[in-house]
C-alpha cells in the first residue's frame, strides 16, 4: 500500500469528504445487513478525533434508473449511522445544487452529513468532471473508503480526485493490504479456491491465479464446464458450451496445480426438496439429474490441501448453498477455512456470494478477513489497477 491515508494528511479544521459504500440491502426502509455501515465506522471515529470543520459523506446505493427513485434513497442510512457513531448524521436530499450546499453551510462544528444517492445523476457512472467538481466543492480533502466501488472510474470515485487532495480510509488501506499482500508476496502454500456458476466470468481470474498459486480448488457451477471439456457427461447441469475451448486451455496450463471435484451431490430438480445422491464424477451425471454440491470425497481432498495453506483466497460458493440441502459443500470450505485460520493461515473471502456463505455458517468472525468489495476483489484478483485506488496520492 504505497498511497497516502488519512494518518497522513492533516484533518483539523478541514471540510472532509468520504466516498463511502453504503450500498446496503433494504427492504422498505429497514436495512436489512449493516455490514458496509459498520465497516467505516473506524475510519469516521478517527476522523471525528481529529477535530475537522466537518464530514461530508457520498455513497451511491442500487442501480437507480435514469434519475432519482425513492426506493433507492440513502435517507434510512442516516439514522443507522447516527446510532453506531453516537452523533447524529444530517441528511441531504441531493449530492450536489443547492440542496446539498445548504445542508452543508448549516453543519455545526465537527457535524456529519450524508449525501443523496450519487446515482440520481446520470454524469456519476460516466465520470463527469463537471458534476464531479460540484462534489468536490462540499470539502478540502477527499477519503477515498468505498473499496466496493474502488473498479469504477465514476464522479465520486475518481472525477473528484482531480480537484481535491485523495487519500485512503482505513478500510480503503485494509482491503488493498490483505488482498495485494496475499497475491504479491504471500505465505506458501498459497491456495486460491474458485467457484460460482460460470468460468466465463472468472476465465481472468484463473489465468492470473495459476501463475500465482500453489494450488487452485475449483467447486460451483463452474466445475461443471471443467468436466463437459474433459468429455464427462454433466446431465442437465449448468454448463458453458461456449467456453469449452478455454476451459480445455486453462486444465493444460493448470497441470497439477489445478484441483477439480472428484464427487458431487446431485438433484433430479432444482429445489431443495429434490431427490438426491452422491456420484463420482468421472462416472458422468445422469440424464434429467444436475449437480448441485461437492461430494464428501472433494470435501476430504480439498482439506488435505489446505491443512498445509499458509495463505487462502476463497471467492464463490462450492454449490447452490442457498438450498439448505445443497449447502454441506460450500458449509464444509467455511468451516476448513476457519480451522485454518486458527492454525496460523492468513484467509481472506472475496466478495459476493462466498461472504453470504461464510455468513450463513456463523464462521464470519473465525477468518483473516472478508471483502467487502464483490467486483472490486475480483478485479485484485485478475491483477487489475484499480481506478479507485490509481487516483489516490502516493506517499
């Protein structure tokens, strides 16, 4: 982490503006998982320490289309907030205009303000300079702490950074730290273990990985591409007949290095309550069943290879772990990974669906660490620079 952070810069007195992610899911409006909230709790408490004039805070929330919509409004942020940081937050029903300049001029000293979602302007995701230039104008120093919004070159991720100081928040320096330490120089045996439904949406990460790690465990749908390019027959499981060619390339230059299952639990309809069994893989699914889960066999071999992981990056469940009857694989990694923490490992889960994985089985508090930034690991992980990061001043 060669950029500037907030331990950096002074903040006395200053006008701070925070590009935060309070991206969070709602129903109604009751947030439903505080998690983003709470992750830029550390970074808002040493800031307030530091006596600034005031803390300007820009988040976007959903994808709101063409304009500002209700049900995307940060507004039920701000109370939530307040609660968490013992001081309460003001909201502004704009970004930027007027609305936002005047909640802003009426702050008392040390006061914290959220702003209205930044996607109720059609500029923010194009990176407009001029609408980035109204946001910078609400502070003198930019917190760039919004990691999950760190792969997008929008308004007030990157378009602010022309006109103000850009620095990272804690979180901001955690995340890259974690992530760029286990890829650049980690603790070996490093081991990656990859899944979801598609290989196309991860093919980057593979390649980039295979040159980095000691093994590769691969589980999830996208397995299932894996072995229809071997020539196993998957019945009607989820597979990407376009992406056969790759997925041969990517077994030829994996070699050794990367481990597929030997096992699979499998379903002859796509509900929980579908009848189900274990089959080796190499045996080939039968016609009208899916596989749905990793085996007991992969579960044991996998373990074998991450009880010597001195290093583990785990992003994408191992199976539909959204069905109780199909989550024992995906369960059983979160709980490897856990173990292996205790033993020394440093283990790091990546972003989407294996956070909500790790989650459900009660071990969030028994790993190194959990992105908080879905598309923004991914991108770490394919060896990306990441604009958000990019912009940041270097120490």
């Amino acid at each position: 982490m060669n950029k500037m952070t907030i331990r950096d810069v002074d903040l006395k007195s200053k006008r701070v503006l925070i590009r935060v992610d309070f991206n969070v899911p709602l129903e109604g409006s009751t947030i439903t998982d505080d998690t983003r909230i709470r992750a830029a709790v550390p970074t808002l408490r040493y800031i307030l320490e530091q006596k600034p004039k005031s803390i300007i805070l820009m988040s976007h929330l959903g994808r709101p289309k063409g304009g500002p919509d209700p049900k995307f409004s940060l507004a039920p942020v701000a109370p939530a907030l307040s609660k968490l940081i013992g001081k309460e937050v003001q909201f502004a029903e704009d970004c930027v205009g007027e609305k936002a300049e005047s909640a802003a001029s009426k702050l008392p000293e040390g006061g914290v303000l959220l702003l209205e979602n930044t996607r109720f302007h059609k500029g923010e995701e194009k990176n407009d300079l001029d609408l980035a230039k109204q946001m910078a104008s609400l502070g003198d120093v930019f917190v760039m702490d919004a990691f999950g919004s760190a792969h997008r070159a929008h308004s007030s991720t990157v378009g602010v950074t022309e006109y103000l100081p850009a620095v990272a928040g804690f979180l901001m320096e955690k995340e890259i730290d974690y992530l760029a330490t286990a890829l650049e120089n980690p603790k070996r045996p490093f081991v990656a273990i990859l899944g979801g439904a598609k290989v196309s949406d991860k093919i980057e990460v593979i390649e980039s990985l295979l040159d980095k790690v000691d093994k590769l465990l691969i589980g999830g749908g996208m397995a299932n591409t894996f072995f229809k390019a071997q020539g196993i027959l998957v019945g009607k499981s989820l597979a990407e007949d376009e992406a056969l060619d790759t997925a041969k390339k990517l077994l030829e230059k994996g070699g050794d290095k990367l481990v597929l299952p030997v096992d699979a639990i499998i379903g002859d309809d796509f509900k929980n309550e579908a009848n189900r069994k274990t089959i080796e893989v190499k045996s080939g699914t039968p016609e009208g069943w899916a596989i749905y889960d990793i085996g007991p066999k992969t579960v044991e071999s996998f373990k074998q290879i991450l009880k010597e992981a001195k290093t583990v990056v785990w992003n994408g469940p191992m199976g539909v772990f959204e069905m109780s009857n199909f989550a024992a694989g995906t369960n059983a990694v979160a709980q490897l990974l856990a173990d292996q923490t205790k033993a020394g490992a440093i283990t790091i889960i990546g972003g989407g669906d294996s956070v909500a994985a790790i989650e459900n089985a009660g071990l969030a508090d028994q790993v190194t660490h959990i992105s908080t930034g879905g598309g923004a690991s991914l991108e770490m992980l394919e060896g990306k620079t990441l604009p958000g990061v990019a912009a940041l001043k270097d120490k």
